[in-house]
C-alpha cells in the first residue's frame, strides 16, 4: 500500500464517523481535533491491522497524531503486496 491509499483510506474513515464529506477532512489535522476519541481508536486500528496485514496498536494512532504522518508510518511497515 502506498501513503496515498493509507490516506485515503483514514479520511474515508474519518469522514465517516463524523459524517461529513471526505473532502472536509485535512490530512494533517491532529486525530483528536477531528473528533477521534479512544474508542474510535480501538476500532480504527483494528480496522487497518486487518486491511494492511500487520499488527497496529491503537497508541501509534496516539504518536503518529495525524492521517498523515500514520498514512505515512504504515506504509513504511506494510509488506509488500499487503
């Protein structure tokens, strides 16, 4: 997967749980200033450890604060064709 798709893939998600268009979400918008909460986290990251193949703990979301630069942290870890 690429940072791209990763990215996508979390403003969709995002997007979703605050009911908007995915169009109104920033990327580089901290998690907790678009309304992601740690229950949304569990979910959130149970979601992606399923779709990109590798193991997520829900405080990465915590380091790698923003779509962004998690987007950009999964895609260094995920094997190739995940």
């Amino acid at each position: 997967m690429t940072t791209e798709e990763i990215e996508r893939w979390l403003v969709g998600f995002v997007a979703s749980l605050l009911d908007v268009p995915p169009q109104l979400i920033a990327a580089t918008m901290p998690f907790d200033s678009l309304g992601v909460d740690s229950a949304t986290t569990l979910v959130m990251a149970a979601d992606l450890s399923e779709w990109l193949r590798v193991e997520l703990s829900p405080v990465e979301v915590f380091e790698f604060a923003t779509i962004r630069s998690l987007a950009e942290r999964l895609a260094a870890v995920v094997p190739v064709g995940g």
